[in-house]
C-alpha cells in the first residue's frame, strides 16, 4: 500500500480534488486563495490594533488557515514518509541549457535528486539570498497589487468567471514568460 501511495499518481486525480475543492468553497460561500493567509497571520501578530486593513473577520477565514496547516502538515508527512525511492528526473537537455547561463547543477542534482539548484538557490551566497529575498518581495508585492494569488486568480477567478482574474493569469503568464526568457538570461547568462 505505501509503495502505491509514494508513486506519481495521474494528473487527473489532483484535478478532480481541486474542482469538488472548488465546488464545496463555492457552495459554503468562500473563495480559495492563499495570500490572505499573510493578512490573517499579520492579524494574529497583532498588527490589527495597528491598522483597520488587517481586520480580520474570524468566522470566515478560520478555514483558510486550517486549509494551509493542513497543506504544510501533508507536505512534512508526504516529505518524510512518501517520497519515493526514484529519483527525481530531470532532462539532460535542461540541465546542458542551465549550463550555457553558468548554473551548473551539483553532481546529486545532475542524477535528478533534486528539482531545485541548490547551486543557486541557497543561503550560502549573497547572490542566493538576494534571488531569494526579492524574489519573495515580488511575488508578496504582486499578490496585493493583484488582490491575489495565483492560486486564488487561477481557480477560483476562472472558474466563477470573472473576468479580471483573467487579465491578471494573463499578466503571471507574461510575466513568466518574460522572466524565463528575458530576465533570467540577464541575470544569469
């Protein structure tokens, strides 16, 4: 049974937990997103005697905090106890194109260990830190400016139709795109 349970299971399952997600959300009147569990969290620090926006209305939003435990308690349990003996498979052609920008992947990494560079991603470095400290400054940023996520735009926009959450899965697209194809070359080539 736990070897069955440590495979790649099909994509089709992890769609279908998400749309009866999304139809249950949907039914008890809530919408999925994950950044405001920073406000809620900011509330809990106290930040909410500080200032009216991170107010939070408890009833309706202990849910979501519940949700995010439960998505870091399942990742420790899937992290330690699931992870399957296969490494991780990670092309040649992506590790010879990483290479042509000077990111060369640690020898572990090359026999597909790892999905992450630890050669760049890593506190070890100044570059590392710097990626990693602004990096979170814009994905924060860009959550508030696009009052979302991308999880929250992505599913539950789309899915109730709404068209600005559209626009902006179009601006994460671009802007990906841009930052594979662009920035990272800048910054790494």
């Amino acid at each position: 049974m736990l070897e069955f349970i440590s495979q790649p299971w099909h994509w089709a399952v992890s769609g279908a937990a998400i749309a009866a997600t999304m139809f249950l959300l949907t039914w008890m009147g809530h919408t999925f997103g994950i950044s405001l569990t920073f406000k809620n969290l900011c509330s809990v620090a106290g930040a909410d005697k500080i200032s009216d926006f991170f107010k939070v209305d408890w009833s309706m939003e202990n849910w979501r905090m519940v949700f995010v435990a439960g998505g870091l308690i399942g990742g420790i349990i899937a992290g330690h106890f699931l992870k399957s003996p296969e490494p991780v498979n990670i092309s040649q052609a992506t590790i010879d194109h990483l290479a042509t920008w000077g990111i060369a992947y640690p020898e572990s990494d090359a026999k597909g260990m790892g999905l992450m560079n630890t050669a760049v991603f890593n506190f070890s470095s100044v570059k590392g830190i710097l990626l990693t400290v602004i990096g979170g400054f814009l994905v924060g940023f860009g959550a508030r400016y696009a009052d979302g996520c991308t999880s929250g735009h992505a599913i539950t926009g789309l899915s109730h139709l709404q068209l600005p959450s559209l626009i902006t899965v179009i601006g994460f697209f671009a802007g990906g795109l841009a930052m594979t194809h662009i920035i990272m070359p800048l910054i790494f080539g």
